[in-house]
C-alpha cells in the first residue's frame, strides 16, 4: 500500500439561511503567455492562452450554534458559487450547502489580506423563507 503526501479538502455541510441574495459576478478574461518547446524548430517558443472568464455567485450564510455554555450564537460564512446552484434561492432561505472551505489571499494597499471563503458544490432547498406578494 503505497502513501501519499496529497492533502485532501474535507466535505462538509452546512445549514443555514440566506443572508441576503446570490449576486451575480464575473472574472475576467485573462491572456497567459508560456514559453513551449516546440518539436520543429526544437527550440522553445512562447504562446500565448487565453483564460475566459467565468461567472459565479456570492452570498452570506448565517449558521446558528450553541457557545460552551449553552448560549446560542450564529456564525456568517461567505460562500461562492461556481456552478449557479443557488440562482434561484433568496434572503432568508432555509437552505443545507455542500462544500469545502478555502483561503484566498490578495493584496490591498500594500497588505495581504486573507479571506475565508466556503466554495459551495451541492446544495438543497430546506424552506422557503414566506414572501408577501404584491396585490
């Protein structure tokens, strides 16, 4: 039995409610370019690639809990959503998310900055949150 040194993501499930609508956003379209080799000139070559941009949806997610003395306490995730599983859902949704969490950093200003994000990759619809309709 041989081992390996991967590090598996752990799936989880989280349960919860919508804190305010999925938004829409996009990444953009980024050009790469890569020096190849290439068998006729046997010689490297630089391509360039094109990355298209992708579409995703953000949202919050409140998680209620209960403290070590029993208090109870609600927890927000961030969550992101690249496969358009949560376009219909809305605020206040009772909702049970499939997924990893991730750390993204990036710079501002000068300082790295680190954010916390659950990726989700299933989800189900718990409850709907009752709406009043228009009359």
């Amino acid at each position: 039995m041989s081992e390996t040194n991967q590090t598996k993501t752990p799936i989880v499930t989280l349960y919860g409610n919508l804190g305010c609508d999925p938004q829409l956003r996009s990444t953009q379209e980024r050009v790469i370019n890569f020096s190849v080799y290439d068998i006729v000139i046997d010689g490297p070559v630089e391509r360039e690639f094109r990355k298209p941009g992708r579409e995703l949806h953000t949202f919050s997610l409140a998680v209620n809990a209960k403290d070590a003395e029993g208090s109870p306490i609600t927890r927000w995730h961030r969550c992101v959503d690249w496969q358009g599983l949560t376009v219909k859902y809305r605020k206040g949704d009772t909702v049970a998310l499939t997924g990893f969490f991730k750390v993204r950093t990036y710079e501002k200003d000068g300082e790295k900055k680190e954010i916390r994000e659950f990726v989700v990759t299933g989800s189900k619809l718990r409850r709907l949150k009752v709406r009043s309709q228009a009359a």
